[in-house]
C-alpha cells in the first residue's frame, strides 16, 4: 500500500508562528523579472608570489566568464592586512568588502599548502563580514571553488572553501576544480594549456554563470528563513514597546 503525505494542519504544528509561516512556491519564483545586466563575478586568489598558479587559474577562469557573457572582477590580496590587525577602514579592506557586494557570484582559488588553503586565502574571506548593516554582502551569492597543487591531485582546499561557502552562506555549485603539478599545466606567458584540466575549469565555469543567471533574481526569496523572519518581528516589537515606555 502507497503511503501519502497529507500536508498537516497548522492546528497540528503549535509550535509554528502561524502569521509567519510561508508556503514555498513555485508561482513566487516565477514573479521576478530577469535582470538584463551581466552576470557580476568577483575573483579571488591565494597567492601573492610573482607567478602565482592560483592567480593564473583564476585569470583564465576570467577569460572564459567573459566569453560566456559575464562581468568580471579580480581582488588583487597584495596589501591586505591580516584580519583584526588594521581598521576595517583600511583601503584594502573597504575595496574588497565593496566588491563583494557588487557580486552576484564569486570564484574562490587557492594553492593547497600543507594540506589546506593558505592564509591569503582565509585572510581575504575572513574581512568579508556576514553582515554589513542590514546587508549580508555574499548570502544567496553563487559560488565556485579551485585550486591548485604543487604535487598529486588533491581536494583538500576545495573542501575547506566549501565548508566556507556555506558559512557565508553562497550557493556553492556542485563542480570544482583542482590542478595537480600546476607548473607544468601553464606555459612561459601564463596561459593554461589544453588538458582534461583545463576542460574542467571550462565545465565549472559555465556552470557558474548558469546558476547565478537562475538564482540572482530571486536568491532573496530563496534565502528568506522563517526564523529570521521570526527574530525580525520580536525585534521589531521590542523597539515598538521601548518607543511606547
């Protein structure tokens, strides 16, 4: 015998902040306009040295966002101070933050050092806040993720970026990229050369802009939470009684 489920009464969820819950559908999806622009994506790598693999991976990912009809942007972490050792006013800071709420997507690239993304890396995300005012700068952002390796191929950056991708709450996509031995992988101008790698890096591009084109438009429905929408309201009523003391 088939079991069906039955949508239970609210009566039956007492639990439930009834004036707040909101049933998920698929005619809400359908009623935000397309944006027309390009899709906007920030680029960042975690390498400052003079030929920095990551910085050449993340270069040519550019080049191909490009051709499939995106706006590009590339953080250059040179400069950067580590996190809580200078104002977040510093000029590195305030023009890394502003890019990041430019974006609509962003490619994370890391070299994998001692078995984890580098410092740069971290550093880079970590002066990226969750909140800003009443703006979270990259929730609801699409997000890809490479690296590269120096030795055998490895995932061990991907999977921390990924984790973090889900602090800072992007859509990470399904695909990702890591490009052992890249120093045999590019030639004397930089450019990567044709390899099973570089067609992967094609793949994780396209589907970068694919996700963002579907989900920018309505990533803030998308992301609306009950609970939040739960603590908007006490806050609200909190300061509503404060205002009436």
């Amino acid at each position: 015998m088939t079991k069906v489920n039955v949508l239970p009464a609210l009566e039956d969820l007492p639990n439930l902040d009834k004036a707040l819950f909101a049933l998920p559908t698929a005619s809400a999806l359908q009623a935000f306009r397309p944006s027309a622009h390009a899709p906007r994506i920030l680029l960042l790598y975690g390498s400052v040295r003079e030929r920095s693999y990551s910085r050449l991976l993340s270069e040519e990912a550019a080049r191909l966002l490009q051709a499939m009809g995106a706006e590009t942007k590339t953080f250059d972490p040179r400069g950067l101070p580590l996190p809580d050792d200078a104002p977040d006013s510093h000029p590195k800071v305030q023009g890394l933050r502003q890019l990041a709420q430019w974006a609509e997507g962003m490619v994370w690239t890391s070299p994998e050092r001692h078995g984890a993304m580098t410092g740069i890396m971290k550093s880079q995300i970590d002066w990226i806040p969750l909140t800003q005012g009443a703006v979270r700068p990259t929730q609801g952002k699409t997000l890809a993720l490479m690296q590269v390796s120096g030795g055998s191929q490895s995932f061990n950056a991907v999977n921390q970026l990924r984790v973090l991708g889900r602090w800072m709450r992007m859509l990470t996509i399904p695909n990702q990229s890591s490009v052992a031995k890249a120093f045999l992988e590019f030639d004397d101008a930089g450019r990567m050369k044709p390899s099973a790698y570089y067609d992967r890096v094609v793949d994780v591009m396209e589907e970068l802009v694919k996700f963002t084109l579907l989900t920018r438009d309505v990533s803030p429905y998308l992301v609306d939470r009950y609970s939040e929408r739960k603590e908007s309201a006490e806050a609200l009523s909190k300061r509503v009684n404060q205002r009436g003391l």
